[in-house]
C-alpha cells in the first residue's frame, strides 16, 4: 500500500465516525486533520492531529500510521491493522473523542473566566456609580451602598458546565419582602 493510500484509507475510516473532518495536505507523506466538536451550549472546538505515514526507503511502501496531537497523545498503527478494523481503531477513537471532550471543557471554562472579567468591569461601574467601594475592573470581591441597602458581590470560581459567570451576594439594609421582589422583578426581566 502506498503513503496515498493508506491516507485515504484513513479518511473512509475516520469519516464513518467523524463525518465533518478536513483533512489538509501539509507534506508528501503527512496530513493534517481538522474534527469540529460542538457542545450542548453553542460552544464548539476544532482538534487538529497531525498524521504522518512512515514508508520503507526502498520500496515507498507504507509502513506505519501515526496521529498525534502534542504534547502527549499518539496512536500507531499499520497499514495492515488499518484495514482489519482492529481494537486499534478504538482507541483511537477514544483519544479523539476525549481530545474533543477536554478541549471543549477548556474553551466552557475560558468562556467562563471572561464572562467573570466583564460582570467584573460592570460591577465595577456600578459601585463606582452608586458610592460602593472603588474596587478595580480585575477584583473579584464588590460592595454597592445606597442609602441604608448595602450589597456585597463575590465572584466565585465554578466548575459546573454552564459558561455563566457565578456569585455569592450578601444583601443588608433592606427589608426580605422587598429585596424578594426585587428580585422577582430581576428573573422576570431576565427572562424576557
């Protein structure tokens, strides 16, 4: 089997699992993959591994497959294995689906550090607008004053899925029947 070959081979399989796949010519014997990944949440990633085909100096026949994503991940196989649909193929599918899961992870997350950045710019604002504290955009920690009502907002670190930003608040200075209808009115405005 040729390094041609065994690439296209490595396309039909990788197609029947993966169906949106690029796959780019970066040298003679080497490809790059491009497998899209899509959250639940409208987040999406794109995992790039890297494939090179090994040939033998003589003949040009192919003789090894490798994909690898650095720094650590590889899967190896022949020509000969690839055409057996053998347990190898498994694993690689398992390395690409949890390549795909992690990143996926990592970008929610990035998300949610932004997310917690800009409520903090607005918090910010708002202190500064209503005689809070002059806390800086990049603090985590914010107290609005006005008159008697004092809130306090604590951006706090979160590992559940969602991409929103996540506070604790300590309100003082108002009565619970309003601050609760206060607060209806907010979920209600939110949800419009």
């Amino acid at each position: 089997m040729s390094p041609e070959e065994a690439i296209k081979q490595l396309d039909q399989i990788l197609r029947g699992k993966y169906s949106d796949i690029t796959i780019l010519p970066s040298g003679i014997c080497s490809r790059t993959i491009q497998i899209p990944f899509k959250s639940g949440s409208a987040l999406q990633y794109t995992l790039t591994l890297f494939v090179e085909v090994e040939m033998a100096p003589t003949t040009g026949v192919a003789t090894a497959i490798r994909i690898s994503h650095p720094p650590a991940h590889a899967w190896e196989s022949t020509p000969e294995d690839l055409s057996s649909a053998s347990g190898n193929l498994r694993t690689l599918f398992d390395m690409i689906t949890d390549l795909g899961k992690e990143y996926l992870t990592r970008e929610r997350q990035t998300l949610k550090v932004l997310n917690n950045q800009e409520l903090g710019k607005q918090l910010s604002r708002l202190c500064q607008a209503n005689g809070g504290d002059g806390a800086a955009d990049d603090a985590d920690e914010f107290v609005i004053r006005k008159g008697q009502a004092q809130v306090a907002v604590k951006i706090i670190e979160d590992k559940s899925a969602s991409p929103h930003a996540a506070v604790n608040m300590t309100v003082n200075g108002i009565d619970s029947k309003d601050l609760l209808s206060a607060v209806k009115v907010l979920l209600q405005n939110a949800a419009s």
